[in-house]
C-alpha cells in the first residue's frame, strides 16, 4: 500500500530512525522539540554556561595552554573540555596541572571518535551550543562569538567556520594534493546537498543541541568532514558557512599524516556514498511504508 | 585426466587431520572461540571430502565451468580467503567500534571520579589523596 507522506513527516521519520536506541526515547516524537525537551529532561545546573567549547588534542602539550588562555579570554561566557585523544606526549599532564577539565581517552581513537566523546559529554550536559575547536591553535576564539550569534539569529543548526571563502586573506597554507583534495569534495558536496559548501574539513564548528544529538549517535572515528555536511543537509538541517581566518599550526605535528593523507580521498568517497545509499534506502522505506 | 596420487592423499589427509587437532587443541585451551573454530574445521571437513571423493571434485569442476581440477581448488581457495578476509575486516570494525565505546566510557568514569573526590576534599581537606587516580 502507498500512503503520500510529507517532507515533515520524512524527516521525523528519519531522525527517528537515526536516534534510534537512544536512552530518551520517549524524546523523539516531534523533533521540532528536542532541544527544549532535552533541556527540560537534563535541567540547567547552576553556574554552568550555555556555550561549551569541544577541544579535541593528541599530543599538543605544546599548544593547548595557549589556546585555552584565548578561549577564556576572548570566550569568558563558555565552559570549555579538552577531550585528549589518547596523548602519548606531556598532554594530559598539562591539563592536571592546571586544572583544565578534560577528559581521557585510555588509547588514540582518532579525530571523530574524540569529537563524538565531546558530543556526548555536551549533550548529557544539555549545553543549548556546542562548539567545536583544534586544540593546535589554528582557529581564533575571537571568531567564535559572530558564529553563535549568526547561528541563533538565523536559527541554523550546524555553522561551519570557512577557511576559503575568503581565500584571498588566509594565511592558511595548505599542499597542493590537499588542496585539490578539498576543492573536488567541496564540488561534491555542493552539488550533492545544493548549497556552496567551501571548506568540508574544517575543525571549526558550531551546532546546537538537536544537531550535537543526532551525531554524537553517528560520528565517525576518522576524519568526518564531508559526509557529516551532506547528511545533516540531506536530511534538512539548516547549515551556513562563515568567513574565518586560520593561521598554519607553529608547533606540533598535524593529526593527518602521509599515509592518512594517501587514503582519505578514498575512504571520504565511499563514506559518501554509504551517506547517500542510507538516505535513499531510508527515504524508499519511509516512502512505502 | 586427473588422478591423486595415494601418497599425495595420504600427506593431504595428514595435514588436514594435524589442523583439525590444532584447532581441537586451542578450543580445549580456549585460545580460539567456537564461532571462529567452526569456519576452520568446516573448511578443512571440506578439504577432506575433496582429496578423498574424486567424484566429487570432477562434480565441482563441472559445475563451475572449468577445465582442470586445479582450478577448481584454486577457485575454491580464492573464495575461501576472500570469505575469511571479510569475515574478520568485519569482526575487527566490530571490536573496534566495542573498544572506543568502552574508552569513551573510561573517559566519563574518569571524570567523575575525579569530581567526586574534588567535592570530597572540598569537604573535607585532611582526607585528600593526591596520589589516586
């Protein structure tokens, strides 16, 4: 039997579906209401802010203390949690020492999954905004503010802090075969979503509650970066991108090495593909039900 | 056409009998779970039916469209590997997916020790135990 079922009715479903073995079940009846029904469930706890700052590091004993000192000087309205991915360098011991609250990874887990753990933390929390920054010192705190500004004036789900929309002034250098890499799955995402999406591997990033839910359930462990903008896009999440300005890391080694660098082409293709297979197998179900 | 020789049967058998007792032998130990064990010992049940029915390998040979036995058995070991290779790519993702639910939840754990026992030298700052967890 074909029953005609609405866009609205579609994407209920298809969050649905997607939250499906989440704790608060009884949440998802109307995802129009998450956010305020995770408030209400979580509650708002004394003194704690309604920004929280995802800080993911491995190994940046040398960078992390200065990042932190701009967050709580240029973002003093946030509450901030550095998630160490398993640091086999001076990393967690700079954080006790000055009693930077973090969380530990017994093992490196990789990028998504140390993002993923902050998702679940801010959710737990029920932080209305979660934002997410390296911890090398390339995205300055000072951006963050116009971003959550934007975000809650125009009611958008994800903002994505773009280094190339304003290519001209970057200082951020990138390798050639990386940037080519960037550029073709930008084209990719932009025609696949129908929205100019610049820059799909940037770390800087803000969502709100509902959107932190969905992917703290469906982050990926490596480098999640485009097919994280095509789902929430496909699914009608209300994503932008702004101009940022990054600076290059001065110290440390980046997150993505050679051998990394060889096969994310590669597994960033198939992981779209899967996005789009499981959008249209959901959509065809929802369709025939 | 083709024909094993009975000492040629006779080493296969061998060699098929000495790995099913290794893989008796590691069940017994428990250094091998029975759902893995099962792949092994029907693999090497199969071996066995094989080198022993003639017929039997023929009927394959038939039936898959080649033209030697050989390739059959080559056929055949090229399915087998590409079975067991998936099976345990998957198996692997599983564990690894297991291993970084298991890490994420050290990491809460961790957390909330540690505030527990802040609030509790909050409280009461004679019993702080610096040296703990």
């Amino acid at each position: 039997m074909r029953i005609r079922v609405s866009k609205k009715g579609i994407l209920t479903l298809l969050l649905r579906h997607l939250m499906a073995g989440l704790e608060e079940k009884d949440l998802w009846e109307n995802p129009k209401n998450i956010s305020r029904n995770l408030l209400l469930r979580w509650g708002w706890r004394k003194g704690r802010k309604d920004i929280l700052i995802i800080v993911p590091v491995f190994n940046e004993a040398n960078n992390i203390l200065e990042v932190i000192d701009n967050i709580i000087r240029n973002v003093s309205q946030a509450d901030f949690l550095v998630v160490d991915d398993g640091s086999t360098d001076k990393t967690r011991k700079v954080l006790e020492k000055h009693n930077v609250p973090y969380l530990f990874h017994a093992a490196n887990l990789g990028y998504g999954a140390a993002v993923q753990t902050g998702l679940k933390y801010a959710v737990s929390k029920g932080y209305p905004v979660i934002s997410l920054m390296d911890g090398d010192g390339q995205h300055h705190s000072k951006e963050l503010l116009p971003m959550i500004e934007k975000m809650k004036k125009e009611n958008l789900d994800l903002i994505i802090g773009s280094r190339f929309m304003t290519f001209w002034k970057t200082v951020y250098s990138v390798p050639l075969p990386r940037k080519l890499g960037m550029i073709f799955f930008s084209i990719i995402a932009s025609i696949l979503t129908n929205t100019k999406i610049k820059d799909t591997s940037s770390g800087f990033q803000v969502f709100n509650l509902r959107t932190a839910a969905l992917l703290q359930k469906i982050y990926p462990s490596d480098f999640p970066d485009a097919e994280i903008i095509i789902l929430l896009n496909l699914l009608s999440f209300k994503t932008k991108e702004i101009p940022v300005k990054m600076i290059a890391r001065e110290k440390g080694k980046s997150m993505i090495t050679f051998f990394r660098s060889l096969y994310y082409p590669f597994m960033m293709f198939v992981s779209i593909m899967v996005v789009l297979i499981k959008v249209f197998i959901l959509k065809h179900q929802v369709k025939n039900v | 056409m083709f024909e094993l020789v009975l000492r040629s049967q006779f080493f296969l058998i061998l060699i098929i009998v000495f790995n099913i007792g290794l893989i008796i032998y590691l069940l017994l130990k428990e250094k091998i779970n029975v759902e893995y064990s099962l792949i092994w010992l029907f693999a090497l049940v199969f071996a066995a039916v094989i080198v022993v029915s003639k017929k039997f390998l023929l009927f394959l040979t038939h039936l898959i469209g080649a033209k030697l036995p050989a390739s059959t058995l080559a056929y055949l070991g090229f399915a087998f590997t590409f079975f067991v290779l998936i099976y345990f790519s998957t198996k692997i993702s599983i564990l690894s997916n297991k291993l970084k639910k298991l890490i994420q939840h050290t990491a809460f754990l961790e957390k909330k020790q540690k505030e527990i026992e802040k609030k509790a030298e909050d409280q009461d700052p004679s019993h702080s135990n610096k040296d703990s967890l």
